[in-house]
C-alpha cells in the first residue's frame, strides 16, 4: 500500500522508515520549504534494526490508502493545511499525544475512515531524514476497525519487534495512554529530571502514582476501563534513563504539548465534578517552568 507520513519528526521517520523496510511505499510529507534538503534515504538506528530506505517526498498529502498524522498536537492545524480537499486517502491514523484531535480529524475526513491510535516508544530525529529511537520497546495500538486496513501490515510490523494491541473501545485505548503518558509527562518535565530521577524521590514517586490514579479515576468516569496499579506497575519497569517528549520540548525551547497531553484530564475533571489537585499541581508547575498558561478546565 501507499503510506503517506504526515511530520517528518521522530514518530514520522521511525514510522516511514519501518514500513518502507517491510516493502511498503511511503512519502515523507515535509515543509515546502524543507523539501530539497529533505532526503530520498532516510535513516533509523533502532531496537527494530539499523535501516536505510529510499522513500518519496512531498510537500502536499499525495493520494494514499494510508495517512500516517504523526505531528506534535501543537502543529496539527497546520500540518492539515498540506491535505487538499481533492485528494483521496483511505484510513487516517493519527499517532498524536492527547485526546481531543480525534475529533476534528473525524470532521474533517469522516469517522468512517478515522482510525484511532496510540504509539509508546522514544524516538528522536537527529538531522533532517536520520532517526535514533533509544527506548527497547515500540507498541503501537489500534481501535479494532483499524485491522481492516491495516491488519497485514501491522503483522509485518510485528516480525520486526514492534508490539501491537487492537482495542474494541476508543476511550480506553485513548485513555490507556494518557493515563500513563500524562504522570510521566508532567512530573519529569516539572522536576526536571528522567523517569529514574522521579521513580528514586519519594515524594517524586508517591506524586506520579497519584497523578496515575487521578487519571484513571477520570477515564473511568469517561467510560473507559484502564486498571492504575498496571500502570504504575510499568512506570517502575521503564528505563529509568528515558526522558518524555515534553521534557525535550521544554529543554529546547519548542513548545509544550501542555494542553494537549494535561487538557483533557482537566477538562474531563471539570465534566464529571471531581477533583484531582496532584494533576493541577504538576501543570501548574510545568507551566510556570515553560512561561505558559495552564491548559483550562
């Protein structure tokens, strides 16, 4: 099939690179004015293997059975100024962090070809088109609708060593990502410090599996069924190197996936009535770090 990588950043290259590696056709959808130094081989050291491969490019969404949204969620608006409205695409998969995209998404292309997914994995882009993903793990999840489309791919994907999980309900796969990407998120960008700086300081610690159960109290309210002492369970087995995108962001001056990755624990708080003071905490202070308002209930 034809992929189309929409965000040429580290999701993007470990996705373009890997499925060009299993044979399918991809193209790096890149700035127009990052085209010509963009390269037609594009490069990943990862856990998967070592791999160099030849991809397209191009500065529009060309036609596609498959569009890859692979963009920070503070860039997606303008990412989608690359789709035109003639342009025919089969299944929409988003990798983005946060909730409230799948929404506009569904708007704009139509909830029958919106495939909802999550992605967990460390991967950086060091130089336009080389990728280097440090974490030892990569799992990509899938709404079950989603394996109509892509089932034999993500099978392939498989072999290589990414693992895979399709789930019957959006809001406990979305929410099973959140619940533990926004703890991580927060208390390492807040302390400034990896997930091992945050696991080994008590208080750090008793902090992140708060913030863990004040997410999953609200999934539950949002009706999605996601289990906290799983996750805290997992949090303590992640490499205690590994550093959260936000953290990156901060440190580079990019900017934050706040409202995204915060907003819809506290806005789904805000619905349901009910309190969850170690998250508003950890934001506010993520914010006072990064110059930036809190995300609003």
């Amino acid at each position: 099939m034809h992929h189309a990588i929409l965000g040429p950043g580290g999701i993007g290259g470990l996705m373009g690179a890997t499925l060009a590696h299993i044979g399918e056709r991809v193209t790096m959808v890149v700035r127009e004015s990052a085209l010509p130094s963009f390269p037609e081989v594009i490069h990943l050291e990862s856990k998967l293997g070592t791999f160099d491969e030849r991809v397209a490019k191009a500065a529009v969404v060309p036609a596609s059975e498959v569009l890859w949204i692979t963009v920070k969620a503070t860039q997606l608006d303008e990412a989608l100024l690359s789709v035109r409205e003639s342009t025919a695409v089969g299944a929409v998969v988003p990798l983005l962090n946060g909730i409230d995209h799948l929404a506009m998404l569904s708007r704009q292309f139509g909830e029958n070809k919106l495939v909802p997914a999550t992605i967990a994995v460390e991967s950086e882009r060091v130089a336009p088109g080389r990728y280097l993903q440090p974490s030892p793990f990569v799992r990509l999840n899938l709404a079950e609708r989603g394996r109509q489309w892509l089932g034999p791919v993500i099978a392939r994907l498989e072999g290589l060593g990414v693992t895979s999980r399709y789930f019957d309900h959006d809001a406990t796969l979305m929410w099973s990502k959140i619940a533990v990407l926004a703890p991580l998120a927060l208390s390492t960008t807040a302390a400034n410090t990896s997930i091992g700086g945050v696991i080994h300081d008590t208080t750090r610690r008793e902090q992140v599996e708060a913030c863990v159960r004040e997410s999953v109290a609200v999934a539950a309210a949002e009706g999605a069924e996601v289990d906290a002492e799983s996750i805290i369970a997992s949090i303590h087995r992640m490499p205690h190197g590994m550093r959260s995108s936000m953290q990156k962001d901060l440190e580079q001056g990019n900017p934050l996936e706040l409202d995204a990755i915060a907003g819809p624990i506290l806005r789904a708080a805000a619905r349901h009535s009910m309190a969850v003071p170690v998250t508003q905490a950890l934001a506010i202070a993520v914010a006072r770090r990064a110059g930036v308002s809190v995300p609003a209930a």
